[in-house]
C-alpha cells in the first residue's frame, strides 16, 4: 500500500485518519511544555531549540536510494520556510493568548484549503461546521490581544503553505526524507537565535531549557510532521485539513491539563462542535471504497 511519487494519494483512508489525532495530540502537548519556557527564551528560542532537536532525531531519514534533484528538493525547502514562520507565530501568539484559542484561529488556514479545494458535499460540510466551532470559540472572548490574535492568524496561512507543500513532499521524496530536509532547513535558519538565547542562561537553566527542547522537538516537529507526510500519500489534502480541526481540542485539553487554562461554555460548545465535525470527517471516510490504483496529478 502506497503511492507514487506521481501518484493520487491511495490506500485505505480508514488507515491514515487516525494519524491527524495522534499527531494533533503529540503536537499540541510539546505546545503546552514549550510554553513553560518561553519566559525564560521567548517565542523564538523555543522554535530555534524545538526545529534543532527535531533536525536532530531526522537526521537519519535524510539518507535515501535516489538521487537528490532540484526539482524534488525545492518543496522540501519552501516547507521549512514555511515550518519556521509558522512555529514563530503562533509562539507568539502563545505568549500573548490562550493555547486553545490561538491554535482555534491558526486552524483557519487548513479551514480554507477543505474548502477551497474539496470536491466533496461532506467535505464542505465538516469544513462549514468546523467553522461554527471556531466562530463559537472566539464570539465569547472579550479583551484580547490584537497582536495575538494577527500572529495566530498569520501562524494559520503558513499552516495552510506548510499543508500544500507537505502534499507535494510526500509526492516527491521518499518515506520522510523531505520533513528531515526541511526541518533542517528550519533549524539552520533559527540557529543564530538558538544561540544568542543560550549563551545567556546559567547552568541550571541551561539544562531544563535543553531538556524542554528536546521534548518539545520530538512531540511537537519530529513525530507529527513525519506522519503529516506519510497521512498525505493516503488521503486527499482536503480531508486531511479537515481532519485538523482535532487541533484546537487538543490544544485547548493540552492548556487545561498542564497550563490550567480553562475555556467558557460557549468555547466548549465550539469545541464540541468541531470535534463532532471531525468525527463525521472520519466516518464518512472509512465508508469510501479504495480508489483502484494511482492516477497522475500535477505536483
């Protein structure tokens, strides 16, 4: 079961959706932990130690049977552009809004790719309704930080550039060669910040920010972003955005849980009606039949 590099996603979707919620929770826990260190490193120190580390535990994939050429290498590198865009702005807006309710507005980038380019009724159904939950989440927060609200924002279009060029990566290069390429291409352009922070903490805190970082890596980059790109090669980009609507729930859990940071009614309700949208997504697609084999599609 698989593809080709040329290839429509294939295989049984009812394999690959529960991918999204294992990374969604992997993710969005290392989220919670990361946020514990932001006083001490900022935003930017927290992507700089969680791109590195997670360079670090790819490293091995990046060693393939074919031959690197541009035309495949070049995805991988606007992927992790895009990595270290995405990562800065919504650590940003981490340090200025709730976990939950900045991951609610970030998910309005894969929001819009299911609706842009799903050609499915039930598709569009989940992806509308998911957008009411995200309506009842923020309609009921009063006194938020405009800046923090512009950096989940701006975190959610590098979410929807990151979903794009994920899809082409998976097409191009083989198992996660391309997440381990482009996340050392986000390492690599984060490094001088990673430093600069470092060089500055004592000892003491010198361990416990490089302890985070590695668990923050490793939940959050190295294992979700291996199997966003193993997902996409069995589903099409449109399910699997809507199937990102998990990440505000899973956000808003990881906030409760290590952060103590609650929700309103009103904001549950929203919860619930996008994991609903979720688990409807799931359904309908464990119901489709396989296609019978890869068809050619434009990368």
């Amino acid at each position: 079961m698989g593809t080709k590099r040329t290839g429509r996603p294939t295989g049984r979707p009812s394999i690959a959706v529960a991918g999204p919620i294992v990374g969604a929770l992997s993710v969005q826990s290392g989220a919670g932990v990361a946020v514990t260190i932001l006083p001490i490193v900022g935003p930017i120190g927290v992507v700089a130690l969680r791109q590195t580390f997670a360079a670090l535990v790819l490293l091995p994939a990046l060693r393939g049977k074919e031959r690197l050429r541009w035309a495949t290498v070049w995805p991988a590198l606007i992927l992790g552009l895009s990595l270290v865009v995405m990562n800065i702005a919504i650590y940003e807006a981490f340090d200025r809004i709730e976990l939950g309710l900045a991951v609610t507005l970030e998910f309005l980038g894969p929001l819009a790719i299911a609706l842009l380019s799903s050609r499915r009724l039930r598709d569009l159904l989940c992806g509308i309704a998911a957008g009411i939950g995200v309506a009842l989440l923020t309609g009921s927060v009063s006194g938020l930080d405009l800046l923090g609200v512009l950096f989940a924002l701006l975190a959610g279009v590098a979410w929807a550039v990151y979903i794009i060029f994920s899809s082409r990566v998976a097409a191009s290069l083989e198992g996660v060669r391309g997440t381990a390429m482009a996340s050392i291409v986000a390492a690599v352009i984060t490094a001088p910040f990673l430093i600069g922070q470092l060089v500055r903490l004592s000892p003491d805190e010198l361990v416990h920010v490089l302890l985070v970082g590695c668990a923050v890596g490793v939940l959050s980059s190295a294992v979700p972003y291996s199997l966003d790109v193993l997902i996409l090669r069995r589903i099409p980009r449109s399910l699997f955005s809507v199937l990102q609507s998990i990440q505000p729930a899973a956000a808003a859990l990881s906030g409760l849980v290590i952060l103590h940071q609650t929700l309103a009614p009103l904001q549950l309700a929203g919860l619930a009606v996008i994991s609903g949208a979720n688990a409807f997504a799931v359904v309908g697609s464990t119901r489709r039949r396989p296609a019978p084999g890869p068809q050619p599609e434009p990368v």
